[in-house]
C-alpha cells in the first residue's frame, strides 16, 4: 500500500486556485504502471491536475450549470474518491476533500487493473490516503492563526512528510507527533493513539504468559523404497496485560547450541519490526545451509486479548518415537508386531501416552493373545479398536513392544470402516502429549521478554509437545504414500 502524490491546494470562493505543496513518488509511479497495465493513466504535472480536479469539485465557477458527466442521475457521489478526466484517459481514484480554504489530495496506489475498477473496500491504499490528509489537516489547522503561520507549516510539509511517508509508503498519520520527535520544544496536540487492534487498555497489576506448543507429525512407512517423514509445527501464543494506550513488549525466541533453526515464520500484524534473516528462513530452500538459529526477537505492541505471536515450522533429526509395525493374516488369524522406541533426546515424561491400534472393514474382536513389555492393552466397546496405554514414561531401554494374534466376527454395520484400509494396509496412530519440553529446543524466559512500561510485570513462560496425524503403516502391506524417494 503507497501514494503515487500528495497535494495541498489553497482555493477561496471565486479564487482560481494554487497547489502550495505536491510531492510526487517516482517508484511507485513505475509500480503503478506495472500493477495497472492497460488501464495505467499517469498522473498529471500540477497545474492540469490542479485544473481537472477543481473541475471535478465543481470550484470552476460553473457551479450552476448543469454537466452530465457531474450531475447526472448515473453520478451519485456518496465518498470523497473522485476520478480526473485528463489528456491520457481518467485518473482513478483519487482521493480529495476541503476543508478552511484548503483541498487535500492523494492519488493511491492500486495493485491490480483498474479495467474494471475494483471495488472501493478492495483497496487498502484509499483507507491510508484518508488517513495521511486526516494528519496533513490537524497538522495545518493546529495553533494556524494567520497568513503567515500558514505559510510556515507548508514550508514544514516536506520535511515532516519524508519521515512520515519515505517514498510514498506513509509510516506515521500523526504529523504533529513527526514534528515533536524532529523538535523537543513543539508541543504535541494529540496524545498518543493506539493501534487499531488494541481495542482497550488494561488496568492492573501487569502480567505476561507465553505458551510454546509444538505439533509433530510424522508418517513412516519401515520400507527401502519410500522414506519416512515427520515435521514439526510450532505456535506461539501471548497473552500481555500491561497499561498503557500502546505498550512497548519485546518477546525473544531461543534455541539451544544443538536446537533445530525456525523457518517458514509468520507473524503476527502487532509485531513492529522483524530481522530478514527471520523471514527468509524457509525450509522450501533444501540446499540453503545457513539457515537463521535465533535468538527470534519480535518487539511488538500486543492487543489485549490472547493472540498467536507468530508460527513456525522446523525439520528435526529424527522423531522422537521410531515406530515398526506388522500385521499379516496366518491360519485365520491376523497375526502383529508393534514396536516403539522413545530417542534418547526426548523427555522421558509424558502428560498421557498411548498406540491406537483399528481394525477397518472388519468384524468384532472375537479372539486376542497378546503379550506386552510395558504398560496395558484394552480392546474397544465397539470391538474394533486396540487401545495400548504406554503411560507417563518409557522403561530405561526407552524400547517397549507388542506381540499377538486376533481373530475377527462377522462384519455388521456398526464396525469402523475405511476405504483405504482395506486388506492388510493398516496402520498404528500414536497420541502423546510431553509437557516442559519442545523437540526445537525452543524456549522462553523472563530474561528473555522485556517491557517498556511502568511496573514489574509478572512472567510466566510454558511449553509442551503434542503429536498430530502421527502414523505408523504395515510394513508387510502397501500403505498411501505421497511420493517415492527416487533411489541411485
């Protein structure tokens, strides 16, 4: 979202008319051309354009006489968006209103064609355009009290506009805050505003909680041919409950010397600025090596509400359960063998922990033997499902298995189906939540957080592990795949 110009035109009753300042922004004029294609009309030298917009405002002295293109019943103007006819085709949109002898006029940036023109609200540019002439009119309406006080804020114009709007992307709406930042002794006539997203302020003791959870998924497959794969997904949320119109929080992200780089990094529209080397760490570039580890710093001014700081992604070594399953028909009977093994880099301490073993387009359990090294097996109400509850931790071996044999009814309705399960393609599920532990290693603390506001505030920082669609195939049946490793 940028301008392609800025104008402040002085016109009184019966005047012709003068353009006190413009400002024009050569770059984004070439991205103007480049969005607009063959709709793209550039933007008139001054005095036509001063000329074609009072034309348009009906200031010409013309005002009582009727013009078609102006007052016709297909011209019902409800916004102050105007289009200029000039000499290459119509200016559109430009947005432009008066105020105390004075027009206010910007001409925005469209990023698409304007053949047809988009709808108004499509538009991001025209909501900034209204709100850089908003600041531009306090600006010249504060302490003005004659010709020669005017005089002197447009001389401040451009030097207050090349802090607030570098390059025709505007910054800052506040040209009176531009003017106390540039000049400690001029007072400031407005407080400061807060963001649109900071809908309230906050009273009372201040606090801070942020929360780490990571989602591994894995799906593995125990064959030469296809590889195994497994992701993790990170999310952090936050919650800051501090004083203040707009409170200044910085949040640090950090990874152990052996911790697994963030990539792929979203963020949220409250985080002010952000490192490059933040968001060009994308794991679709495989061959890049000097991928970004941190420390993640997203200073930002937070809403009120709990809100998703931002989201990850990250590639560690290995998933923190291996698992090897196999499930083959004998003598009537279906004969498994499951197997787990916790890494040796993962937390031995789990909320819950346990294998769904299903049984798709089949009867009920009618037979089951089974021996396991570790915890305990349960078998469904609906007799089609093995539950095998592993607990809160893994034995020392971090290595535990189940063996057995299972017999199956008659088919009925009320059994589990699944058109892709159908023979011996089945699969194990895991589910396992690990609390005080992420597999990046990432982490937060209060030494890590900082607030800019009066008060202590209380820090409270958490993280955990969950799994999501962690699944672990027959190896002795073909599984779904969703592509083949090509083997040299």
């Amino acid at each position: 979202m940028a301008l392609r110009g800025l104008w402040l035109i002085s016109h009184e009753k019966d005047a012709q008319g003068n353009v006190l300042f413009s400002r024009r922004y050569p770059t984004v004029e070439t991205r103007a051309k480049c969005f607009n294609g063959a709709s793209y009309v550039a933007v008139p030298e001054d005095y036509p354009f001063l000329k074609a917009l009072l034309f348009e405002l009906r200031l010409t002295g013309e005002e009582h006489s009727f013009i078609e293109r102006q007052d016709g019943c297909a011209r019902i103007n409800k916004t102050s968006v105007y289009a200029l006819q000039t000499e290459r085709g119509d200016l559109w949109p430009i947005v432009a209103f008066q105020k105390s002898g004075l027009i206010y006029a910007a001409v925005p940036l469209v990023e698409q064609s304007l053949n047809p023109r988009p709808a108004l609200i499509s538009i991001g540019g025209i909501s900034q355009a209204f709100a850089l002439l908003s600041g531009m009119l306090a600006f010249m309406n504060s302490s003005q009290k004659n010709e020669a006080e005017k005089n002197a804020k447009v001389g401040q114009l451009p030097s207050l506009l090349m802090h607030a709007c570098p390059l025709g992307t505007p910054l800052e709406t506040n040209l009176n805050g531009s003017l106390s930042e540039s000049s400690p002794l001029a007072p400031s006539a407005h407080p400061l505003k807060p963001p649109a997203w900071r809908t309230c302020t906050y009273k009372g003791k201040p606090q801070v909680n942020i929360c780490i959870v990571e989602k591994v998924k894995s799906v593995q497959y125990n064959k030469r041919e296809v590889a195994d794969m497994w992701q993790v997904y990170g999310a952090v949320s936050c919650k800051c409950d501090i004083e203040g119109a707009a409170p200044n929080v910085s949040v640090s992200l950090n990874l152990p010397a052996n911790g697994s780089p963030l990539q792929d990094i979203l963020v949220h529209p409250c985080v002010t600025s952000l490192d490059s080397a933040i968001l060009t760490s994308s794991s679709v570039d495989a061959m890049d090596d000097s991928a970004f580890s941190g420390p993640y710093k997203f200073p930002l001014t937070p809403p009120p509400d709990q809100f998703s700081l931002c989201y990850y992604t990250s590639q560690v070594p290995v998933p923190p359960i291996l698992g090897f399953y196999q499930l083959k028909e004998e003598e009537l009977q279906w004969k498994l063998t499951l197997q787990l093994k916790l890494h040796e880099s993962v937390k031995n301490s789990f909320e819950y922990c346990e294998a769904r073993i299903p049984f798709f387009n089949r009867g009920p359990i009618t037979h089951l033997e089974y021996r396991i090294t570790y915890g305990q097996l349960e078998v469904s109400k609906e007799k089609s499902l093995l539950v095998w509850v592993i607990g809160q931790k893994f034995p020392k071996s971090l290595e535990i298995s189940l063996t057995g044999t299972v017999a199956f009814g008659a088919t009925s309705q009320q059994q589990a189906t699944d058109p892709m399960c159908t023979g011996g393609t089945a699969y194990v599920k895991l589910y396992f939540r690990i609390l005080d532990f992420t597999l990046t290693g990432c982490y937060t603390d209060q030494h890590s957080i900082q607030v800019f506001a009066a008060g202590k505030p209380k820090i409270s920082a958490a993280r955990e592990v969950l799994s999501s669609d962690y699944y672990i195939w027959n190896s002795k049946a073909p599984a779904p795949v969703v592509y083949r490793t090509l083997l040299f």
